[in-house]
C-alpha cells in the first residue's frame, strides 16, 4: 500500500485542523486533533461533544482510543 493511501498518513497531515470523530457509541465529537498514532489513539484539543448537530458539553483535551472510532472526518 502507497503511503498516500494510508490512513495514519492521512492524519498526519491535518494535525492541527479540526476534525470531527464519531465513536461507535454514536457519540460524535469535534476538535482541533494534536497527536495521533499508529493505533490510531488521538488527542484533540479544544474538543465539544455534539448532539443533533449543536454543542452538548465542552471538555478541552480529550483522549480517544482508536478502537472506540467509527469514523473521522477531516478537512478537505
């Protein structure tokens, strides 16, 4: 596999944008992402937790397992 196609890669190259994650408890979450790794476990800062597409609680830095995500979406 191409390194462009990898999605750690991917990743890697919005650290410092803001991306919105989905958890496979349906949670989704926003924030300016500042680490990952290769498992996939990212640090987001500034992060809100959203419900209907409105703020539903504020939490700064947050840490989220790669195991937990269902999916990412990152800037264009």
């Amino acid at each position: 596999m191409s390194t462009e196609k990898m999605p750690i890669k991917a990743l890697e190259n919005v650290v410092n944008d803001v991306v919105s994650i989905k958890l496979k408890d349906n949670r989704i979450f926003r924030g300016r992402l500042t680490r990952c790794d290769i498992y996939m476990n990212l640090t987001l800062a500034d992060a809100e937790e959203l419900e209907n597409d409105q703020v539903r609680a504020k939490y700064g830095s947050v840490l989220i397992r790669g195991n937990n995500i269902l999916w990412i979406r990152i800037p264009e």
